[in-house]
C-alpha cells in the first residue's frame, strides 16, 4: 500500500518562527515556566489544543465570503440549520459562540442544586458547568478506559452497570439527563461505540431520563466507529453520525473542533419546553436565536465544515498522522495511553520520569522540556490541572499524570511529524535529566491556566 497522503494541497502558507535554544529558554523562563503565558510566536509546533485551531479549505474560505450578516433570518442560518438537521435530525437548532456556551445555557435552564450528571467523562468545561449550578457531575467511564495500556477499541465507552446503580442510588429525580462525550477527550480521545450509545440509551429510556451528547468530535467519532465496530464498514461517515445522534434527545457543540473552524458551536433538541427555554436564555446571553453569537460568515463556514469533517479520506488521513505517532512511540518504547485518540497522543509522564515525584509535576517536566528541546508546546492533564486540596490544606495529586499533544486540523504535515517525533526521542534519551518544578504562584481557579512556577 502506498503512503496515506494529505488529501489537500497546500495554496495559503503561514510563516512558523523558528527561535534557537537559547530564545526558547529565556522565552519559557520569562513565561514563568508556564506555556500558557508563552507567545504564540514562540512555538514553533503549537499542540496546545485541537480547538479552532484547524485550517480552512478554499471551499470554507470560499462560504465565508457569502455571509449574510442579516440580524434575523439570514442565508447563511439557512445553510446552518439545514447541515446541523440533516446531520443531527434535531428538531430545534440554535447556534453558540463556541462549546461552553451551549454548556452554560444548558445547565442553566436543566441542572439545579444537588442534581446528579453522569457522563463518560465530563470535559473540565462542563464539568465547571454543572457545578456552577450546584450539580454534581459523575464520570461513569468503562474499566477498559481507565486502564492507560489496554490496547482496545472504544475505550470511551460509559460502564452501563454503574449507570444502572446511578440510576437506583440517587433515584431518577435528581438526574435530569445523562451525557455521552465523542470522543471521551479527556480519557485519551478514545471512542465511544454505537453498541455502547445503544445500551445507555436502552438504560435511561427504562427510566426516561433524556441522554445529551457532547458531540464535539463527532465525525472522528464516527470514523472509529466504522473501522472498528462490527456492522459499520459499509456505511457512510454521515450515516453513522446520523444514526448516534438519533439516540440522544439533545447535543451540545463545540464546532472548533469537527465543525473545522476557528470559531462556533451549538445546542440541539426534540423537546419543545428545551427549546423554548434554551431560546430565552439565548437572547439575554448570546444573541437572536438564528445567529447566536456568531457572524453569518461563521455560520457559513460550519455549514461547510461539519460535512467537511464527515468526509472518509479526511478522517483516514487524520488518523493516519496520529497513529504514525503512535508506530514511532510504540517502537521505541515510550510510555503513551493506547491505542492513540482520534485528535491526540496523550503521553504517560508518570511512566516517562518516574524520578519525579506527582507533586513535583511530571507533567510539566515533560511539557517544558518538549518546548525547550523543540518549541513544542503541549499540554499537562495531571496533578497541576486535577490536583486537589483536601480539608487540611494538603495538596493530593491527580490519579494520572498525562501530557497532552493534540493535532490541529490539516496543519501539519508528515515532515512535521517527523521533526516531532525526532524531539520526543531525544528528550526520551535525555530523561534523566529533567527535573520537577514547585508553584509559586496560583490563583484561585483554574490554576493551571495561569499559575508561575520554578525550577526544582
Ligand atoms: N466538550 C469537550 C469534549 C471539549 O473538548 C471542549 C473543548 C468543550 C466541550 C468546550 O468547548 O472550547 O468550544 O467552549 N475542548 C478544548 C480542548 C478547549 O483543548 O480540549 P469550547
């Protein structure tokens, strides 16, 4: 077989700076060893986030320039509704500013004090959500997901039985609906499959209890679905994403990620009294319910994208770049959560430098080392951004310490692969070396974002 190309050409460049060693460890230092606080300009790789930071194709940039900025009712809404019904069914569309919008929206008019969310993972966004409004929000993911190093399928899948034993626990009162996140991102952007979609539906609808999908990687979703899943191979991506969001009464968007554009989102439903609801709350905070917070153009843009993201020979290339990675990691030995995600490889720094106790942060020794090495900026998902203090005031540390390097949307390409891979193996060879760091600074919330840290 030949090599999986890029199925696109390259006919708009942007400039990647390219600052020497030195420029790196000054820039880091003066970030405060944080690569939140970085320049942009100063990461030569920039794996922060897979979120709106994907690339247009002529056909977007194209639509863009057909936006009808009309306050109400405009074209380009038209075009919105039009692919978000014919991908979701959903009755009532309403587009948002981007995921969290949806979130907040939702939580608002669904979750009150003391009312219990499962998920199979919520993202710290919805998570943060739910809590605001006094909710509880429940991970319910499969043993099989939680194991870093099973190398199966569908390791997003929610654990039915614990729903079940949700469901009696707290009785179906205090659960006003259930979600589903495709791709589980913050498990490793593993799948969910459509047998497990099934058994949860089957579960909550025992008990009618609505299920909301998190659906931000929906069309990666469905390409796992279809290589992996019994049953799939012959259907169309389209399909797929059709028949998964024909078992939820409801989804929330963030369309930075499958909806291929750098801004949007949105929130869909069957339910009449939601929909009335969700409208309301839409013109206070967003704006009118037929733009949402968004410019026509944006609306035309996702019209393009969302089935752009559906389209086979993208998903096949995408997912070649990141399991590429996985081969290379694989082979070498380095320490990753298997199989790789649909939209990222998340490294093992627990098990990359064990020297390093949780509460030096690993992770950031990795994330940093991986800057000054290459200019490649990543993320940590252990103890700095889920680390806790318990009731004495002592810090615990997360149960995982994961950095995180996720791939924009038809940006890189292979050569850039390459390079990546050629910086993780060195800073693999050179691991003895890195040290952990200590906080010197850290706001209230969030630290993560924000926090200063020094050298250990
Ligand atoms: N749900 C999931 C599963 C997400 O991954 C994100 C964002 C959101 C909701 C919120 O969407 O950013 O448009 O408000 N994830 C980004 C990330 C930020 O880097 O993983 P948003």
């Amino acid at each position: 077989m030949h090599t999986i190309i890029e199925p696109f050409r390259i006919k708009m460049t942007e400039p990647i700076h390219l600052i020497s060693k030195e420029e790196r460890i000054n820039a880091l230092a003066n970030a405060h060893y944080n690569v939140f606080l970085l320049d942009a300009d100063d990461c030569c790789i920039d794996l922060l986030t897979d979120s709106g930071t994907g690339a247009m194709s002529t056909q977007q940039w194209a639509a863009l320039m057909l936006g009808d900025e009309s306050y109400a009712g405009s074209r380009s809404w038209k075009k919105f509704e039009k692919a978000v019904r014919q991908i979701t069914g959903m009755k009532h569309i309403f587009p948002t500013h981007q995921g969290r919008a949806a979130e907040s929206l939702m939580a608002h008019i669904l979750v009150k004090e003391g009312d219990i969310i499962p998920n199979n993972s919520h993202f710290d966004t919805t998570r943060a959500n739910i809590e605001f409004r006094g909710g509880i929000a429940l991970n319910l993911l499969s043993e099989k997901g939680m194991d870093l190093t099973a190398n199966v399928p569908f390791k997003g899948d929610m654990d039915v039985d614990k729903l079940q034993q949700t469901i009696e626990e707290y009785s179906v009162e205090r659960i006003p609906f259930c979600m589903i996140t495709v791709t589980n991102n913050t498990g490793g952007g593993q799948p969910v499959s459509m047998a497990n979609i099934r058994a949860v539906k089957h579960v909550l609808q025992k008990h009618g209890i609505p299920l909301i999908i998190d659906s931000c990687r929906f069309a990666e979703n469905a390409y796992f679905v279809k290589q992996e899943e019994e049953g799939y191979a012959e259907k169309s991506l389209l399909e797929i994403a059709q028949e998964m969001f024909s078992y939820a009464d409801a989804a929330t968007m963030s369309a930075k990620k499958d909806g291929l554009a750098n801004i949007g989102g949105f929130f869909v439903c069957q339910n009449d009294k939601w929909a009335e609801q969700f409208r309301n709350m839409l013109i206070l905070r967003e704006g009118f319910p037929t733009y949402g917070g968004l410019a026509g153009r944006d609306l035309e843009v996702l019209a393009v994208g969302f089935m752009e993201a559906l389209d086979y020979d993208y998903q096949v290339y995408r997912h070649a770049t990141i399991s590429y990675m996985g081969r290379f990691l694989e082979q070498k030995g380095i320490p990753y959560v298997k199989p790789v995600g649909g939209h990222a490889v998340f490294l093992d720094a627990r098990e990359f430098l064990p020297h390093i106790p949780p509460l030096h942060y690993p992770g950031i020794g990795l994330v940093n080392t991986l800057y000054i090495e290459g200019g490649i900026r990543s993320v940590e998902l252990g103890s700095v951004m889920f680390g806790h203090f318990d009731a004495n005031g002592d810090e615990q540390p997360s149960p995982l310490e994961l950095v995180r390097l996720a791939f924009p949307r038809r940006v890189y390409t292979q050569s850039h692969f390459d390079y990546m891979l050629e910086v993780i193996e060195k800073v693999w060879q050179e691991r003895d070396k890195i040290h952990g760091y200590r906080i010197t600074y850290q706001p209230e919330f969030l630290r993560h974002f924000s926090c200063y840290f020094e050298e250990l």
